[in-house]
C-alpha cells in the first residue's frame, strides 16, 4: 500500500476526539468537510458511542457547522443491527442494556425488544445512563439460560465534561464476570464495523483509510480490517501511548486542523 494521503478515496472518520471534545468543535472541522468534499473523497462517519441515532448526530454536526447525512453515520447500534440481520431470525427477541440510540436500530430492524429476564435469543449491551442492578440481572439472566452476548463496543472508558468515566467495555467485563460467557464485539476494535463502512462506501482495503484519536479501538481496528490509518493527537492516545503501542498508524497529526495542511500539500 502507497504511503500518500493523496490515495485515500474513502475515508472511515470517528467523531469524538476527532471532530468534537464534549461539545466543542475541534479546530478546523468545517475546513476539513470541505476539503474532503473538494477532493470528491468519500467518508462514513463511524462512531462505538451507541446511545445516539444518526439524526442525534446529524443535529450535533449541524451545531458545529458541518452538514452531513444520516446515511454518512454509522453507530455501533446500527453495526449490531446489520449484524442481527444478517444472523439472526426476523423477530428474534432481544433484551437490551443500552439507550436510545441502540433499541431503535434494534426495533426498526425487525426484532422484538424484550424486557423478561428469560426467553431472550440475544442480549445486545451498549452505554446506559440509566444502568442499574436489575437491567444488569435480567441481562445476566437471559445470558446464563443462552442467549447470544453481543456489545457494541468494548472501550473500556469513556471521556466527559467531568473526566474519564467507565465505558461499554467495563459493563461487558462485569457481565462476562458474572456469566463465565465473552462478548461478540461489533464495534472497534472488532473489524466487523470497519467491513460494512467499506461496503457502504464501496472502497477497498487500497483506497480506504481510518481517522480516529483512540490507538486501542481505532487504529487497532483499522489493522485488523487491513486499512491504513490516521491517528490525531487531539482526543484520548497520547505521544507516549504511541511509542508504547505494538501497532502503529500510517500517519499522525496534532489534530484535523494539521491533517487538512499536509492533505492539501500531499498531491
């Protein structure tokens, strides 16, 4: 694979870290839309956080400045959807730990969202503000008597306004705790997202790239899909998680503000 920015055709974009930081724009976010829609450069917008829709999305970017589609969005929520239908049967009954954002993928999808502690044929686990000891029994419930363990993402943290919090990933270590069963992760660093960010672009492992700000889900995701990838200084990995890293990025920028300057100059 060639080494040039002036390569890249699709590009797979995470968003916080990358675009945003809590709800302040990154500097220079409307200039890299722009750049990217000048070069005629495709993007998704691929998120693990899956508490919102694409629509939620689309009214935050819209508040920095940037328009884009809902269909240039794809959660964590909507991955484990397309994964369920491609799996699962219509209707299948699945008990949910998680927010909006996961039970109406969820729900617009066919299956059944279903709240026993028993029955369920799957049990799909997001972010949840509202977690609690009785979401997480039901869950280990319908776990223990079979039902297929699904996450939308394993980060094990979470960044706020108030500081690093527990993530999707310290829920699902819990809950393989309490099971002795492990998770079907959808999201990154799983490459299974990655996949079908690809197919809705129509890219290839050659001509598609990965931007994010996470070594341990965005960049380790993109090397497991077999793309090249872009990290930005800008969000949660640092200078010295990267000297510390057994996988490395193709490029890395303070922030997408640097990366749109080299971008421009890389013809």
């Amino acid at each position: 694979m060639t080494s040039s920015l002036s390569s890249i055709r699709n590009l797979i974009i995470d968003m916080d870290g990358v675009l945003w930081h809590g709800n302040a724009a990154q500097p220079g976010v409307e200039v890299f839309f722009s750049f990217l829609r000048s070069r005629s450069i495709r993007f998704v917008l691929a998120t693990n956080n899956a508490m919102k829709t694409p629509l939620q999305f689309q009214t935050k970017l819209r508040g920095l400045g940037v328009e884009v589609s809902p269909d240039d969005i794809l959660t964590s929520s909507q991955a484990v959807a397309i994964y369920l239908r491609q799996h699962a049967s219509r209707g299948a009954k699945v008990f949910v730990v998680g927010e909006e954002g996961i039970r109406q993928a969820i729900a617009e999808s066919g299956f059944v969202l279903w709240d026993e502690e028993s029955a369920a044929e799957y049990v799909v686990v997001g972010m949840d503000h509202g977690l609690n000891w009785e979401k997480l029994a039901r869950a280990t419930l319908n776990i223990r008597a079979g039902a297929k363990f699904i996450g939308t993402n394993s980060d094990a943290t979470f960044p706020t306004e108030r500081g690093i919090v527990f993530g999707n990933g310290s829920i699902l270590a819990l809950l393989k705790t309490a099971t002795d069963v492990e998770p079907l992760v959808i999201g990154k660093p799983a490459p299974i997202m990655y996949q079908q960010a690809m197919e809705r672009l129509g890219g290839s492992v050659e001509d598609t790239a990965a931007l994010g700000d996470r070594l341990e889900t965005d960049i380790l995701g993109a090397v497991r899909a077999g793309i090249r990838s872009i990290l930005v200084l800008s969000g949660v990995s640092t200078r010295k998680h990267l000297a510390d890293s057994e996988y490395q990025p193709q490029w890395v920028f303070s922030d997408i503000a640097e990366l749109t300057t080299r971008w421009q100059t890389d013809l």
